[in-house]
C-alpha cells in the first residue's frame, strides 16, 4: 500500500537531465479539489505517493506498479509502470 503524502512547495526530483521532474504543492490534486467540489469537468492535478521498497524489487526490470483510481461516476482508470522501463533510461 501506497501513502498519499502532501507535496512540499517545490519537490526537485532527480538531478539530471534525464527523469528529473519539478512538483509543486500547487499542483495538488487533494488540496484542488478540498475546497471546490468536482463538478463535470475532470479536475487535474498531480498526487504523491511514498512507497517502501527494498533496494531488489526496486532494481528488478520486472517489477511493475500499478495505481488503479475511480472517479466519482465510477469510471476506473489504471496506469501500469515497469521498472525495466525506468531502468533502461
């Protein structure tokens, strides 16, 4: 399981020029759609999770992630990673 974590103001990810990312608190999904319920148009936004992993299933090219989110009229939406796919970059 997965922790919904709240994003600090400006979270540098990576150092290079290659899978390195900039996430900002406002960009927060949670803390858009706090305050403003979600109507019909789709809310955007960027959710950060913390994962404990050990350092092999980490390294291990077959492992894959998955993060599987319902909406509020129960559409289902699944986005799948493989590790491998991280690795070769």
């Amino acid at each position: 399981m997965a922790q919904l974590t709240m994003i600090p103001d400006n979270l540098r990810l990576g150092g290079g020029s290659i899978n390195s990312a900039v996430i900002r608190a406002s960009d927060a999904l949670d803390v858009k759609t706090a305050k403003d319920p979600v109507a019909a148009t789709p809310a955007d936004g960027t959710l950060l999770f913390y994962v404990p992993l050990k350092k092999p299933v980490v390294l291990d090219p077959s492992t894959r992630l998955e993060l599987s989110v319902k909406d509020i009229h129960g559409s289902e939406s699944v986005a799948r990673q493989l590790m491998g796919d991280w690795l070769q970059r």
